[in-house]
C-alpha cells in the first residue's frame, strides 16, 4: 500500500473519443478530443498511472480494443485499464495489451464464480470496481442493480481480491466533491486498498482524500475536473507527493 495518494487521470473512450459522462449515462457525455493525445498529455504532466475505460465495451455495443492497446503502447507509465471485462476472451486481451491492471466490474456480481477464479490466477493485476448508489451496487454500465454493496465486498474479501475501485455514481461527472463517508465504510470493513472514483473536483478534494491514506485509500481517480480545468494534474501531483 502506497504512503502517499496515487493519481490516476482518467481517459474514458466512447466511439474512438475521449469524453467524460455525467453520472455514467449514456448520452451525457462531454467530448475531449483524441484519446491517445489525452493520455500522452497526463503522462507528460508527470502522471504514475492512467485510469483508461471502454465505455462503448462497458455498455455493451461494442469495442475499443485496438485503440486501448494503442495507447497502451503509447506510454510509459502504468495503466488500469476497465470496461467490458466480463470473460476469458475480453480478460486475456485487456492483459495482452501490457497494461498493469484490469479493473473488473459487472462480472464481479453476475458470474462470481468467473470472477473468484480470475482473482485466484491473475492476483494484484486485477482490482474489481464497486460502483454504488447508496449501498447499492450498479452493473451493466451502471444501468442495472447488483447487489448489496457490503455483502458483495465479503465474498471478494473471502476470495482474497487486492484491490477495489469505489466510485459513488451520483457524484461521478457531477464536480460536486467525493463521497468521503462511503469510502471510510469501505475501508473500515476490508483491508484491501481502495481507489476512490467520483466527485473530484477541487485540490481541497485531493486533501481530503489524502488524509485517508492511512485507513486504506490508496489512490483517487480524476476525470471531469482535469478536462475542465478545476485544476492541473501538476498542482495535485505537487500536492499529493509534497511538493506543494
């Protein structure tokens, strides 16, 4: 577990463009242009890692798999790659493209069996996304529901999952701060690292996710607020890594 908070800018690609969604609807998306230059951008800005997701996979109407191995290769930093990762083809070819870790997130609550025997084989390479309404969990896109969050986390614990990425889906896209309290839930009843997802909007934002570090929060996904300007990846990374 790291000491001190990862950064991971997100590129979120819908049709071969990089766009932020408002609370994970399709059809809300604000578009940022070329994926492969967003991701080259964050990695110049001094960016560890990169958050990169196949919203269209997600979805369920089609890919971006070419496009994601590009990028892949485009880099030199790590890259968390998710979206649409529900079987051994789709696992087998996010794994393939060299990126450090896939990010499973339907699959975890439809087929659990599936989803213990990757954790069993592929270990820290693989974190499960618990994507919440209020404790509920959301699949398929976050269009359907999966579950009761807490129940969901202690199969994975029992499973011995590595890592989860929690994001509050009312507060992602939405520039309207984390959910604070969800993540010090999480944490109190696992002691896997958690990424936060959602609601980043401020560097005030970044510190207090930062003073969760020691009860398990290990990093902090960045999306909405990088595109539009809330604040540069430099000014948090100078932050986060005490530079600032």
């Amino acid at each position: 577990m790291s000491d001190y908070l990862e950064l991971l800018p997100a590129v979120d690609i819908t049709e071969g463009r990089a766009v932020q969604l408002a609370q994970g609807v399709a059809g809300s998306e604000r578009v940022y242009g070329d994926p492969v230059a967003a991701a080259r951008r964050w990695q110049d800005a001094g960016a560890e890692w990169l958050h990169l997701v196949d919203l269209d996979a997600a979805f369920g109407r089609g890919t971006n798999r070419e496009l994601q191995a590009e990028i892949v290769g485009a880099l030199d930093i790590k890259v968390e790659m998710s979206g649409g990762i529900r079987d051994d083809e789709s696992l087998e070819a996010a794994l393939a493209t060299g990126c450090t870790r896939v990010n499973i997130g339907t699959a975890a609550l439809e087929q659990p069996e599936w989803c213990a025997k990757v954790i069993a084989e592929h270990g820290d390479r693989v974190a499960i996304g618990l994507d919440v309404r209020g404790r509920t969990l959301a699949a398929r896109g976050w269009t359907r529901e999966g579950g009761d969050l807490y129940d969901v986390l202690a199969r994975l614990d029992s499973e011995g999952c590595a890592r989860y990425v929690v994001t509050d889906v009312n507060k992602d896209g939405m520039l309207a701060g984390p959910n604070l309290q969800l993540l010090r839930d999480v944490c109190a009843v696992t002691s896997a690292p958690v990424v936060a997802s959602g609601g980043v909007t401020t560097l005030d934002d970044i510190r207090a996710l930062m003073d969760l570090v020691p009860i398990g929060v290990e990093g902090a996904i960045a999306g909405t607020a990088l595109y539009e300007g809330r604040f540069t990846l430099e000014d948090a990374l100078a932050l986060t890594q005490g530079r600032a």
